[in-house]
C-alpha cells in the first residue's frame, strides 16, 4: 500500500482478502511537508482519484496526476512529494507477489513480475475501471472491489509488456510547471480550455508546452482534458438522476452529439445504456 510516514494522511481499509486489500488514502501534505523514505510492504497498484504529487521510487520519478496509476514493487523504497500542490486522494490496491503472479499467468505475454515504470498516465482504456473503482469505493462494495483489483492488475501489467519509458526526463522547471497546468485542468475541467490558454498558464509557448506536458503526463493535454471530463460524467451518470444532456454540458461538453459518440467510443456504451447497465447491477 501507499503509506506517508509523518505526514498528514489517513488510510482507510475498504476490503480485503487473501493476497489483496484495497485502501482508500487521502493526503493533505503540502509543499512544506518535507517528503520521507518509506517502503512498498506489498505489490501496490494505487488509483489517483483527486490531487497531484511527485512520486520517486527505483524505477524512477514521475508525477502522478488524477487518472494515473502509481506502480510500487514489492520491498521497493519510495518517497512521494507535494512540491507544487497540496493534497491527495488515491484508491490503493495491495497484492502478495504470490496473488499477483496468480493474476498475471491467466494473461497472454505479461510473465514480468515487476514494474518497470513508476506509473502508467491516465489512458482513455483505464477510464471504465476507474469509474467503477471510484464507485464501488464510495459504495463500500467489497466484491466489487475484489473483481476490480483482479481486473486492474491484469490491465496495467498487459499494458507494461509492451510499454516502452520516455528516454529524457523533463526539468524540475518544467515538472512544475505542468503539475500547476494538471491542477488547473482539474479545478476548471468545466470551462471551455484551449491549448493556447494551458500553454499561457504554463508560461510556455503551444509547442513547448504540448511537448514538455506529454514528456510529464505521458500524454496529450487533449486526452487528459477528455479523459477527466469522461471519467467525471460516468460517475455522474451513476450517481444522480440528472439528465444525460444537462451532465455533459456541465462537464464542459457543448456538443451533445460528439459527448455521446466520444463516451461510446472509449466507454464501449452509450451513456444511457450505461447508466441503465448500472442501476439493473446495483445490489439492492
């Protein structure tokens, strides 16, 4: 699991089993809180949820950002950071390398039992499990979670095999600066963002920025921005009994055609069939 020794934190266990745990931890360190060594007691696979921080482990350093998956070895050193922001909140799931081996053999071509990355950025492919993940947390729902953690592993470490690490690390300048950008994304995620109006925040020009965000997050300011807002409309459309069209809207959407076509796209489903598959699976 995460753990912050000496830092303002809580870790609260969710549901658990043999070879696997899941924790919903919420951090409220800021850049005056000086990071410290801790160590990986499990294989971790944490979900960022809300907030930005520096994570730095022996596969090297990285900023993990909402929709980010934090990748820990077992027995791993680590320390994790909040030079640029304050706070965060991450859905942990822990696993013995025994379960997890388990995991991996059902995969085809993923027989590599460590991470070689620190974290995979927020892929459009991982948005269905985060949804879920951030809804079977707030439901407390234990099965749910347990098919989730099974679930989740099998995707980052099929993902891993043919992942390949970025060959030059951004600047700390540089690393500042974009986590202000990822901040600013997720605060103003419903306001109509354009790449020159990111780039001006960063102080950068549109080309520098498009590539030093890339080099930070792992992907294009677009596919983050999309991918916030997907991710935030599933869990709306779970939630409440608000209508399709007013939630995309208020999601940043102007365009009710290209929500639907988009959300079909990377969720498999049209909002309205996935809001209906979810009520007909709700317990209850």
């Amino acid at each position: 699991m995460i753990s912050a020794a000496r830092m303002a934190f809580t870790a609260h266990l969710l549901a658990s089993g043999p070879g696997w745990s899941a924790r919903d931890i919420v951090c409220t360190a800021g850049p005056h809180d000086r990071p410290f060594e801790e160590r990986h007691d499990t294989v971790c696979i944490a979900v960022v949820m809300e907030g930005t921080f520096q994570y730095r482990s022996a596969q090297g350093a990285a900023v993990l950002m909402p929709g980010a998956m934090l990748l820990g070895n077992h027995g791993t050193c680590y320390e994790c950071g909040h030079e640029h922001g304050t706070g965060d909140r991450c859905l942990s799931f822990s696993f013995t390398p025994d379960h997890l081996e388990s995991v991996i053999a059902g995969g085809p071509g993923t027989r590599q039992m460590t991470f070689s990355l620190p974290r995979l950025p927020p892929l459009q492919r991982f948005l269905p499990l985060v949804a879920e993940a951030e809804a079977a947390r707030d439901d407390g729902d234990g099965m749910a979670l347990e098919e989730l953690a099974l679930r989740l592993a099998g995707a980052v470490t099929a993902t891993l095999a043919d992942r390949r690490q970025a060959a030059h690390a951004p600047s700390s300048r540089d690393e500042r600066r974009i986590t202000k950008v990822l901040r600013w994304i997720e605060i103003n995620t419903h306001e109509r963002i354009t790449l020159a109006g990111l780039a001006s925040e960063a102080a950068m020009s549109p080309y520098h920025f498009l590539r030093t965000f890339c080099a930070v997050a792992g992907m294009t300011p677009y596919q983050f921005v999309l991918g916030t807002r997907l991710h935030r409309t599933a869990v709306r459309l779970r939630r409440s009994d608000e209508s399709i069209s007013a939630i995309a809207f208020e999601m940043g959407f102007g365009d009710l055609s290209t929500f639907n076509r988009r959300f079909r796209r990377v969720m498999g489903v049209s909002p309205s069939v996935y809001r209906a598959q979810f009520r007909r699976n709700a317990p209850g």
